[in-house]
C-alpha cells in the first residue's frame, strides 16, 4: 500500500504533542480505519488506538478532545445521524471557542449535501473526498499547515526560478496554460521542493503526491501504482488480478486511464508529481515510447495538471510539441548558508557562521 504517515519531525507545538481527533460513525469504519493506519497511532485520536477500554465511553470522548488541537469529521450521512459524533461535535465547538481546538474541518465521504452540516461547521474547511489516500494526504496538509503557523518554512533563495516558473505557469493568456511542466536538474537540488512550493504559490495546490518511474517500468506499473493510492484493492490477489488485466490494455487506453486518475488529483486539489528515475525518459531525454501516448493526451487535455521531475531537460523531436521545462540548480553559497543557518536555529545544536561558511559548497539546496 502506497503512502506515508505524519512525518515525526517537528510534531510538538508549544511542547505539546501536536493530535488530531477522528470524529466518525461506527458505519464508515471501514474507512477511518485504513486512514487511521496510514495516519499513525502516534499522531491521532482514534477509538480503536487511543480509548481506555477500562473507561467508559464519553469520558474516553472528552479526554481524546482536550489533548487534540485538530478535530477532523468524516462527514456522512452515517455520522450526522450518530449520537456521539453530535456530543463529539457540540464538544469540539465549545473548546474551539475556547481556544484548546485550534482547527476543525469536515470531509465529506459521502453524497451528504453541504446543507445537512451545522451552520458553525459550515464555516470550517469542508472538502468532498471518497479515497483513502486523498483523505490521508488532506488530514496531513491539516497537520502540516498547524505546524507550519508556528514555525518558519526551510525555504529560501530560487528567486530566478521562481519568476521562470510564474511566467509559464501563469501566463496572461489562459490558454497558455500548460497542463504537463517539468522541473529538472541534480538529484539533491531541491528540485521537488521548488516545485512543491511554486505550484502551491502559483496554481493554489497545496497537497501533493510523488509517484516515481523507475528504469524497467511500464505505463501499465505506473497506472496500478496510482490506483493503489487512490483506492487500495482489497487483497493481494486482487492487485495480481488488476497488474493482469492492466498489462493486457493498449497504450492508447492506459494513457485514458491515466488522464481519469490524473483528473482525480485535481478534483482533490492535489498536485501529482511523476519522479523519473530512469524509466519515464530515455538516456538522452526524450520521453520513451511507452509514455508517449500518455504525455500527449495529458499535453492536450483541459481536466488535468501535473509535473514531471527529472535530471534531465526533456527533449521533443519536431513536430512534436513540447512542454515547459525549469531547470533548477544548486543554491547559490549565500543561499545555502542562510538555509543552514535557519534549520539550526532553535534547535539544541549551535552552528556558528564559520562553520555555516564552510557547510555551504555541500548544500546544494
């Protein structure tokens, strides 16, 4: 199963250990369950990892509340319909007036209407999700976005590319706009991270997701990859079963499946990031023939948007048409330094500037 859990780094805020409350219905277990494993027990509280079974039900509520600074409700209409989730709720809006729950937020799993949700909530983040990866990755933007209050971002210098990447990603005219873009240069550079960072400025995308194309890898590995983390199949004879019959399909219907995963991204407003690693491009950059389609369905199609990382600038033959590409290199030494400087500031190791001088030929960003 393809994904990660909340990162461990950086997880306390104020020297408390930063939580989030799953608020759910019994039915939509099947659900919350696979997110909460995804999540990680250490991070979230969630009947099945965090209740006392020795302790009765609503006190195990209340305590599970007042040690969360996040309350997240799968939204339904299972659970607008469950008794403890509406105490879960009047409870939460009472400590968020009170300053102990800092955000709240409400997924929708469902075809519960928007309407159906109480007024105050309304006014919460609502989003619509219905795959386990898509409500991991929004509960972890959540996570990371508290954090990110509180603490500074590791990001600095890359004002040339930056402007490189404003100018082709937001053009002035909208039909200018690029639906396949590339970032490349070095592995170690930053190149992720950059555009991470600008398609979260730029194109309002801040959730993203990395699949990586490894040498020997087929459209067919890449589709069933996407499809996992969208919507894991139920067992191991399911996923032989599906790498079958994906491995059977035409070039031509993979690239069609991949423009419908594509599509789902950007539903979700979620950037997809497609990781060459020697298997999307070949050694002298152009895309190799079993991607062709793929990228030319993409290059044309009005639905999706995503990037492509890679170490080398991607090459098209004429007539082909091509697609931007924003070569990123390493930080510039004066960048480097002020990078190393921040991410030791706070932290209980001292670096002085000498030290940050001669760290810096060796960060390349």
């Amino acid at each position: 199963m393809i994904g990660c859990g909340i990162s461990k780094k950086n997880i306390a805020v104020g020297g408390r250990q930063l939580k989030v409350f799953l608020s759910h219905s019994s039915k939509d277990k099947h659900i919350v369950s696979a997110v909460a494993n995804r999540l990680g027990r250490s991070y979230i509280v969630y009947d099945d990892f965090t209740f006392d079974t020795a302790v009765d039900f609503e006190t195990s509520i209340e305590r599970g509340l007042e040690v969360s600074e996040l309350f997240v409700l799968f939204a339904s209409r299972n659970s607008i319909q469950s008794d403890w989730v509406q105490k879960e709720l009047t409870q939460a809006q009472a400590l968020r007036l009170a300053g102990k729950i800092d955000s709240i937020a409400a997924i929708i799993i469902d075809d519960l209407p928007i309407d159906e949700l109480p007024d105050w909530l309304k006014k919460a983040r609502v989003v619509s999700l219905n795959s386990v990866a898509s409500i991991t990755r929004e509960i972890q933007y959540l996570f990371q976005r508290r954090l990110s209050q509180k603490q500074s971002p590791y990001f600095v210098g890359r004002q040339s590319e930056i402007e490189e990447a404003e100018a082709v990603l937001s053009p002035t005219s909208s039909l200018d706009e690029p639906h396949v873009f590339s970032f490349f240069g070095l592995e170690g550079v930053g190149r992720k991270t950059l555009c991470r960072h600008v398609c979260a400025n730029l194109l309002s995308l801040p959730k993203s997701q990395t699949f990586r194309i490894q040498d020997g890898d087929s459209l067919a590995d890449l589709v069933i990859k996407i499809e996992e983390d969208i919507n894991p199949s139920p067992s191991i004879a399911a996923t032989k079963s599906r790498i079958s019959t994906l491995e059977k399909t035409s070039s031509r219907d993979l690239s069609v499946i991949f423009e419908r995963l594509a599509k789902a991204f950007v539903d979700a407003r979620e950037l997809l990031i497609l990781q060459d690693d020697g298997g999307l491009l070949d050694n002298d950059g152009f895309v190799k023939s079993e991607f062709a389609d793929m990228i030319a369905i993409a290059r044309n199609s009005e639905a999706i948007r995503f990037a492509i990382v890679s170490r080398r600038k991607v090459r098209f033959a004429p007539p082909e048409k091509g697609f931007p590409c924003i070569s990123v290199g390493p930080l510039k030494e004066d960048d480097a330094k002020r990078l190393i400087l921040r991410q030791f500031r706070g932290s209980k190791f001292a670096i002085t500037d000498q030290q940050a001088n001669e760290l810096a030929p060796y960060v390349g960003g």
